[in-house]
C-alpha cells in the first residue's frame, strides 16, 4: 500500500536548517499494523504527516496504492484524506462546542453524504466504540477515554482504508490506555485496516505486527513485534 523511497523533509528554523526526514526507505503492507518509536524530535510525527498527506516531501516520493502524494494536485489531496485516511490524535483534536454525535459527523461533511445518512452512520459509529449513551454530550462533559473513544468513532466513520495514531493515549491513564488500545485493535481486526500508530510505549508497541524506530530522521531496520498478529 505505501512506498516511501529517499524520503527527506527540511524545515527552516532561523538560520538553520532541520532535516526532520533524512532519506526515509519504507513499505507498509495493506492490512498491516505498523509500531513507530523513537525519542522526541527524531522525525516520527513528520513521517506520519507524510502518510497522511498533510505535508509534501522536500524530495523522494510517498506512493500510497501506487499514486505518489508528493505530486498530486492539493485537491486531489483533499480527497484522499477525506474518503481514505482517519486520523486519530494525542490531543483529540474534538470541536467542544459539537456534542459527540455531531463532532462524529462532521468526519463526513466533505463526502457530501446526506444529513439522515450522516446522522445514521455516526450512531453507527458511536456504538461500535461503546458510547451509544454519551452520543448527546459535549467534549468538555466526557473523560479522556471518551473523547478518544469519539475522536476514533469519527476516524471509522468514513470507513477508510488507513488509520494514522499520533501517540492516541499520551494523555490517558494506564488502565484507559490499554482499554482504547484494544479498542483499535479490535477494529483494524474486524475492518482489515492498514495502521499505523506512533508511540512512545513499549508496551503498546509490542502489540502491533511490526515496530521501526526513528532517529535523526531514518529509519532503522524493522523487527517483527511479539504480538498482533492476526
């Protein structure tokens, strides 16, 4: 599904310059649960914009289903965002003023999928994460876990073909973390998503199929994780 081949990404930071991404050489499989480690500012969340078509490379190229990202037009990148990849973050990233329902929904506005449709598939969506009974509150009336469960519950809606984690239970307690964990694990089961999920826990991380570790913008030679298999 993915093919990254001499990936690099430099940003400017005053007078300097920061190579984020340093020749990046990377394939995912579909269906394929992929683990990334490394310390803080070794380019792990810059890699994960790139699969995401979030950022373009300074060169190399990002195939996802043979289709370069680095070259296609921002609309076409738009698109493939919207119908093919869910984001899931450390932060949530939820609208407080939308109860979860519709913060639920508003994953498939850019679709063009009618509102009844939209209503329907967000209940949907709610149920398989477990917050059928907490569809009608707002982020700020929720946990940690909840609003996780939300931010999930709006990355499936779509029905992609990719979920990208950016360190998904950063702000949640051990017991909290394990239950959303399973949760993702669960649905790239049932759904054959391809994911990939950045991590700082080892634990976490030995669940997937495979973990690479970033450092100074590379990646190292993958090993195979000790569970997560299918």
């Amino acid at each position: 599904m993915y093919k990254l081949t001499a990936v690099t990404k430099d940003y400017r930071k005053g007078r300097a310059i920061v190579h984020a991404l340093a020749g990046v050489d990377l394939a995912i499989a579909d269906g394929e649960w992929l683990a990334v480690q490394g310390p803080t500012g070794h380019g792990k969340t810059t890699l994960l914009q790139m699969l995401g078509a979030l950022d373009r490379p300074t060169s190399g190229s990002v195939e996802l289903d043979g289709h370069d990202l680095a070259t296609m037009r921002e609309s076409q990148l738009c698109g493939l965002r919207a119908a093919s990849i869910g984001f899931v973050f450390q932060t949530f990233n939820l609208i407080p003023t939308l109860t979860a329902q519709e913060n639920v929904e508003t994953a498939l506005v850019p679709l063009h999928v009618p509102a009844a449709t939209r209503k329907s598939r967000a209940a949907a969506a709610l149920a398989d994460v477990g917050l059928t009974d907490r569809s009608r509150h707002l982020p700020g009336e929720l946990s940690g876990g909840e609003q996780q469960r939300v931010a999930i519950a709006r990355a499936l809606v779509k029905e992609p073909t990719v979920i990208l984690a950016d360190e998904p239970t950063g702000n949640l307690d051990e017991d909290t973390r394990d239950e959303i964990i399973s949760l993702l694990e669960a649905q790239w089961r049932e759904r054959g998503l391809t994911l990939v999920l950045v991590t700082h826990d080892s634990a976490i991380a030995r669940r997937a199929q495979r973990i690479v570790v970033m450092r100074d913008g590379r990646v190292s030679p993958a090993r195979t994780a000790l569970a997560g298999t299918r």
